[in-house]
C-alpha cells in the first residue's frame, strides 16, 4: 500500500517512520514533511498542508490507500472530508467531529450533557461580563480561548489582577468566545484511543508531556517540551476508569450526537481526588506523546488502523523498554524567538531524534520553528531511558536552543 502522511512535524517523522516499518506498507509520502524526515518517506514540501486540492490530486495520482493526517488544523478545516469524497480512505475525523478539539465550547457542553468528569465551566462571551465574572469567581481560574491555539491559548489565572491581564489578552473586542474552568489538581497525563463511530479502543499505556516551558512546570505553557512512557505511577486501574468514565462515554456521545468520528482522540486528562477528569480532548496524536508511543510500540500501526476500519479486535504490543523524549526548542518560545541558526550533531543519529522544526539551507541545518528536534532515549527503566535521552540531548549543537531538564522526574 502506499500511504500519504499530512503533516511537517515530530509527530508526523514518527508516523511516517512507523508506518513505513509495517510490512503492508511499500511507500510512505509526506506533505509537507520536512528534510530530515526523508530516511523514512518521501519528502513533498512544494505542496503545503492548506492546499487540499493538491493534496487530493497528490492522492490520486500516487495511488494512496490511506492518507493519516498528523495535526489539527488540516482536520478541522475538513481536509478529511474532502478526501473522503475523492474516494481515498483516511484516518483522522471529518471537520465535524474534529470539533472536539476545534471548539473548547463543544467540548465542554458534550461533556456536560452525557456527564462525563472534566472541570466545572463557564463560558463568557463578552469582556464586560468576563471582568464581571473575575472579580468574584474562584482563585485560581483557567481561562481557555475557543478555537485552536497551538496549547498557547490557555491562562491559569492565580490573582485577581492576574484574571484582569488574562481578559485583557483573550478578549481583544468586546465579543470573544472563552470558556473559564474551574482550576483541578493533579498529575496530567495522556491516552490515546482508537474511534470508529462508537467503537473506541484505548492504547494500553499512557504518557506524560510535560507542557510549561521551564524546569519544574514554570513558565508558559507549550506544545509540549517532553514525553516519556510508560507512566509506571499511573497504574493499570486509573486506565479502566478512563476508559470506563471518559472514552467510552465520548465515542458514544459523538455518536449519538450525530458525528462519525474515526482517527484517534487524545484524551488529555488529569487525575484529581475524585478520579481522572478532561483538561482537553484532541482529534489527533499528541506531540511529542506520539513519538514515545510509537517508537514504544512494537505492534503494527498499519494493521490497527485497518483493524479499526473493520471494527475488529486492536492487541496492541509493547516494547518492555521505557522511553523518553526530551525536546529542544528554539531560545524564547512559546514567545518570539529567532529563526535560521546552525543545529549540528543528530543527522548520523537520526533514528534516535524526531525533527519538528528544522530547515536545510543547502549547507546545513536551521532552525525554523519553536520545538526543534525530540531527542529519543531508551533502556530498562525510565532512569536509564532519561540518561540515554540526556544524551543525545548533548550530542546537539547548537546556541540557539534550550531544553527542560527534567523530563520524567516524576517517574524516578
Ligand atoms: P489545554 O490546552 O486545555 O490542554 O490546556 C493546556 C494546559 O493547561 C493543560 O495541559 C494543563 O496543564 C493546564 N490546564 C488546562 N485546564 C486546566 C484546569 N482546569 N486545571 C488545571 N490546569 C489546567
Ligand atoms: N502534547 C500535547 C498536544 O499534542 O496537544
């Protein structure tokens, strides 16, 4: 089969990588892509990932069985659903359904309707009301942008004047649409789950990102600066309730509300007192979680995804090894931070490094987006998996990058 991976990104290099192990697969193509994802698939950088009708016309004519589409916007601009109508089969959900993430707001009045555990919320639509609402309201509060926001959409508000510069950033006009949550306490972590229709099955293991820029959860909050699994203090029982509380009441209330959702949705959750509760849903791989999962995986993600197609049985299998994947970024992100410097020392390594964000000049490697290169770690335990990624981690040359030191330390 020839397979066609939408996206650019670390998430997207290890897709690709993965599926083109799988012994169904003969060729993995990849628009965008990027120039170090070219081991694995073929690079398509001249076509971007907004062009759907070059990406259908791509499809068409390099006989492509299955497209997987990595990041959020192409599915919630509907590159699925036109995909779809060409008569090519795609794994990822219709515009529709991948408003689970597109729309915080959907989210949330989903999960209030078939009671499924996530923060208590309100959603203030004009900034009068939200300066209102602030002075009274609960210390601290989340306050959450609808609409996609690269995981930079989010303020946690810890004082009332903090809430003030909060509305002031998020309401730009009188009318904006956020949601303010509730504050939950807790360990974060991350569960993909396999839907097709209400048929969902989760992965057996889970991961944790760790989201604030700087070492101990300080600082703003990112894409994701590093992921490990599995998360041996997160036990097998907090997995069947989330399963039992959380995916399987989503499959069936998508379902139910009339949206056919089949790719994988990432239930990013946080364990409270009371249990595991929503932070976010996603209608795609988490990124970095999907580069440790993958490269943990030793089943076929091929197989799976046409196992999901048919609604069969999903025996996922993996490695006894744990890993962890630290990620560096470019100086000043999620702020602004400068583009073109020199990244060096990963290119003879390249199996061990996931590249989210680099550009070959002609001469060598650049810098040119916020998350850079996921440097891979693996071994017996998450110590030596740390050790091994830390590494490589220092094999990278570069000024311009910076990292958190201290990926998976709540698992040592
Ligand atoms: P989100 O984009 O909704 O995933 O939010 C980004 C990050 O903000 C999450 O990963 C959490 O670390 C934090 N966060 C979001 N909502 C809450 C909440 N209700 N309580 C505590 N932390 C939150
Ligand atoms: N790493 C979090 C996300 O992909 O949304």
């Amino acid at each position: 089969m020839n397979i066609l991976v939408i996206g650019g990104g670390g998430r997207e290099h290890v897709l690709a990588k993965k599926l083109s192990k799988s012994p169904l697969v003969e060729q993995v193509f990849a628009i965008p892509g990027n120039d170090a994802m070219t081991h694995v698939a073929e690079v398509h950088s001249e076509i971007a990932e907004t062009e759907h009708e070059k990406i259908v016309t791509f499809a068409q004519e390099h006989k492509i069985q299955w497209t997987v589409i990595g990041p959020e916007q192409p599915l919630t601009e509907g590159l699925a659903d036109r995909l779809r109508k060409a008569g090519v089969k795609v794994f990822g959900p219709n515009k529709a359904a991948a408003q689970i993430e597109g729309s915080k707001s959907f989210a949330k009045q989903l999960m209030a309707k078939y009671d499924i555990p996530t923060a208590e919320y309100q959603e203030i639509d004009t900034k009068t009301d939200a300066l209102r609402y602030i002075e009274q309201c609960e210390l601290p509060i989340v306050l959450k942008k609808d609409g996609l926001a690269a995981g930079k959409g989010v303020i946690i508000a810890e004082t009332r004047e903090a809430a003030r510069d909060a509305v002031e950033t998020l309401y730009p006009d009188e009318n904006s649409k956020v949601v303010f949550e509730q504050f939950l306490q807790g360990e974060e972590f991350s569960l993909m789950t396999f839907v097709n229709g209400d048929y969902a099955v989760p992965f057996d293991t889970i991961a944790q990102d760790h989201k604030r820029a700087y070492d101990h959860d300080e600082g703003p909050n990112t894409g994701g600066m590093g992921a490990y699994c599995p998360v041996p203090h997160i036990g097998q029982d907090v997995l069947d309730v989330t399963n039992e509380r959380i995916a399987q009441p989503i499959a069936r209330a998508l379902q139910e509300e009339g949206y056919h959702f089949f790719g994988l949705l990432y239930i990013g959750a946080i364990l409270t007192e009371e249990g595991p509760k929503v932070i976010e849903f996603n209608a795609r791989f988490g990124d970095p979680e999907a580069q440790v999962l993958l490269t943990r995986m030793e089943s076929d993600l091929m197989a799976h995804i046409i196992q999901l197609e048919a609604r069969e049985p999903i025996n996922m299998s993996w490695k006894e090894d744990s890993v962890v994947g630290v990620m560096l970024a470019s100086k000043g992100y999620p702020n602004a931070y400068e583009k073109g410097h020199v990244v060096t020392g990963f290119e003879s390594d390249i199996d061990h490094y996931f590249v989210s964000g680099l550009k070959h000049d002609g001469t060598s490697y650049v810098n040119a987006g916020g998350r850079v290169i996921l440097a891979i770690g693996e071994g017996d335990t998450i110590a030596d998996a740390q050790r091994e990624a830390y590494r490589r981690v220092e094999q990278v040359k570069s000024d311009a990058l910076f990292y958190r030191k201290d990926i998976a330390n709540k698992a040592l």
